[in-house]
C-alpha cells in the first residue's frame, strides 16, 4: 500500500472556508505543493521548512491516528495541503473513511486531476489569482470541471477563488463565467499570515471582508456568488493546528 | 390578489447567516410575529414600534420595488420577518420570483406550516430555545419536519438553532437528535442587539463564537453540525438595513 506524506492530523475543529464552512471536522494535512502561491498561508507544506516534520503514513495509520485525537467527536474529514492532488493514494484513504461512515472534503487548485475527486463528498477547485503569481492552465482545469459537471448531483463540487485585489476580482469574474453551473464562492485573501497582531488582523480582515461584500454587490456579472471571510483567522488568527 | 405586511426591502447584500451564508441577496422583511422572543433582533416586526412603516404590497408591487432598487444586480431574495409562515400569499411572491429566475430564500421557526414552503429553495426552520422564553410545539414541528423530509432531495431545508447559554446548547442537541437527518446549524446569539459600540460587539461575538465552537467540537452527539457566526453583526455591527 502506497504512502502519504503527512505534517499535521488535528481536530476537531471547524472548517474556516467554502462551501461547508463551519462544518465540524479533522484535519489532514499533506505536503508537497506544485504551486508556490506568493502569499501562500501553507508554505512550510512545500518550502522545505518543515521537511523533518513530514512522515510517510499509510492510510490506515492516518485513520488510526484521527481516531486516536479526536475520539467519536467526528465524521468528517479535511484533506489540505499543499496540493494534495498530487498524491495518487489519497484515494485508499478516501475509501477507508467513507467505510468508516466519515464524509471528506479536499481543496486543490484544480492544477490536476485523480480519479479519486469524484469520491470526495464536499470537493472545492481552487485556481490561484494573478495576485498569487502562478498561472492557471484552462485546459486542465476544464478538463476537471467538465468531469466533475457530470458527477456534479451526487457530489456537489464548488469552485473558490481568493480575492487580494481588482485584477485577482476580474480573474474571478471570468472563472465564473466560464463556469455558470459550478458553485462559486469568492474568499477575502489574508495579507499578513504571519502577524501575531490579532486585533488588528480581526479588523483588517473585516475591512476587506465589507469591500469584497461592496465589489460582488455592485456588478451584475457576479450574481450567483458567495463572498466569505476566513473564520478561523478571526477567531484564530494566524495560529497553526486549530 | 391578497396583500402582504412589509416593512423594509433592501439589497443587494449578503446573507449573513445559516445554509446559504455569504449568499448575494436582496431582502424582504415582512411584519408580524406569533412569538415574542426575550432577545429578538427584529422586534420592530411585531411591538408596534414601527406601525406606520408596515405597507401593504401585492407580489407585483414588492417584485417592481426589488427590481427598482436592485436593477440586475441580484437573483437571490431572502425573505424574512418577523415570521413570514404567517402570511399565506408569500406563496404568490415566490412563484412571481421563480418566474422572473429568481431563487428564495425564507426563514421561520416552525410554529406554522404554509404549503408553499415546497417552493423555497433554500428553506430555514429555526426553532426557539429556551433564552428566547418561547415554547416550542413539537407536534407541529414534527409535522413541518415529516413534510419537508419528503421532499428534501429537491428543496435542501435546514434547521439551525441560536445558542445563548448551556440550555440552549442542550435544546440545541435535542433539536438535532430528534431530526438528525435534516442539515444542522448552530449560530452564536447575539446579547445585545442595540449597542453601537461596533469593536465591542465584534471581540464579544468573536469570543462566544469561539466558546460555541468548544462546545460543539467537545459533544460526540454534536459532529454533521455547522457552528456560524452571523457575519452581517461582525461586519455592519447592529445597522438596519445593510
Ligand atoms: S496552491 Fe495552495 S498550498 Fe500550493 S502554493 Fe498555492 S496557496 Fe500554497
Ligand atoms: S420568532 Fe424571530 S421575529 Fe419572532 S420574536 Fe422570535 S426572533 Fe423575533
């Protein structure tokens, strides 16, 4: 049986994000990433700063591991990375929690595709904006939604794009379009991931909250559309593994 | 055609709370409440405070003030009360919205059935808990329940409960163990509805949010929950009309 890499299992807590935002959940995070997002709030998953921290685990010492932290207090899990669609046997863990009656969400940024997305019970297509310095490849990425459209009444797939700024707003705009039929949802992106400021995170990100709010509210090609915050930054902050 | 008691229609905005958090949305807020709840944010609906602001609209006329205020920016209505389960030719407004492309949205706590709650997308029963020195009538909730079971494949209602204290919380696991397969919500109830000391109101809210998700990530019979804040109080405080 094929390894995952793994830097964090922890939880309960809530999901912070998305489409099943608030949802009880685990975490579990992967390493690895084949993006290097300029603001990314998860780089020790990719930039080598946490590589001792990285441990080869199957999908059964994941599963053994989830229900030793977080007890019967769950039935769900996240899986985040990094891109943890880079791993081919997240699919063996997937199907372990599905037998053990626990529902899976995972976010990636739609850079590639695994058989195993069409399992995944909240799955949430991320492309990265201009302001994250990476360049989206429509070609795969339409090749993704084109297959999840299809699987799209049992599985319920939505589309995420963190906004920083104009030009990442009118990339999100075109994103919709492309895609009408998906879910959409616009994300206030968290410009100081490192501050241990809370307050002054809590209120800058309320400000750019109200401003995302304004932009959706004022343009008609952005109807159908879910604007949210990050609530594990305004309860949290920057903090890792809660 | 039958009237129906409003007070306020504004939007574009966002949803602030429950299943379609964050959702673009105009408003419509009806008059008039069977309940009277110790804490409730909207009880201008119901204590005569606001009489002479209350009109009676048709469908068409409420359809022709949205369209007036909103233009093309939206095609989502949320409406909301006071409770809106008391007025029967809501159901008209629906089918005059779903005609012009439009999806609805509608929030009661459950002490009257209307058979055009088939008709709401995105349907909310939010049930009373203790605080609120309400009682709740479970037989009729039992039947609102059993109805929209039928046909929630379709229609996708959600209950969600508002927590004050640890009875509501326990109310709250009642609610959910009763009608465990309907999706859940738990919301953080807001104290005090009229301060407009907005930094205040935001760490408080911010603190019970983080108090609630405690409590939720502690209870095993507490997993399939979402735990929201209300967005709209952190972002616009206790503002009318945002
Ligand atoms: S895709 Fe995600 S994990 Fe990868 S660099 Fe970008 S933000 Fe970070
Ligand atoms: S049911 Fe809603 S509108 Fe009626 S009194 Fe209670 S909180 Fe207020």
């Amino acid at each position: 049986m094929a390894n995952i890499p793994v830097l964090e299992i922890f939880g309960p807590t809530i999901q912070g994000e998305g489409m099943v935002v608030g949802r009880k959940t685990m975490f579990v995070r992967t390493a690895g990433c084949d993006y290097s997002c300029a603001w990314c709030d998860s780089a020790f998953t990719w930039d080598g700063s946490a590589k001792d921290d990285i441990r080869q685990l199957s999908a059964h010492e994941i599963w053994s591991e989830l229900t030793q932290i977080g007890g019967k207090k769950f039935d769900h899990v996240t899986i985040s990375g990094g891109n943890p669609a880079l791993i081919r046997a997240i699919g063996e863990l997937v199907e372990l929690l599905h037998e053990n009656g626990v529902k899976v969400a995972l976010e990636t940024q739609g850079s590639r595709w695994q058989d195993w997305f069409e399992q995944i019970d909240d799955l949430t297509i991320s492309p990265k904006p201009p302001s994250s310095r990476m360049e989206t490849n429509f070609d795969v990425l339409d090749d993704i939604i084109t297959r999840l459209s299809s699987k799209a009444r049992e599985m319920a797939p939505s589309l995420k794009v963190v906004v920083f700024n104009e030009e990442d707003f009118h990339y999100a705009k075109e994103v919709h379009a492309r895609y009408p039929d998906i879910p959409f949802f616009v994300q206030v992106g968290n410009e100081d991931v490192h501050t241990s400021d809370d307050g002054e995170l809590i209120s800058t990100l309320l400000r750019k909250y109200e401003d995302l709010i304004d932009r959706v509210v004022e343009d008609e090609m952005m109807n159908d559309v879910r604007v949210l915050p990050q609530l594990h930054a305004l309860v949290w902050g920057n903090k890792r593994g809660v």
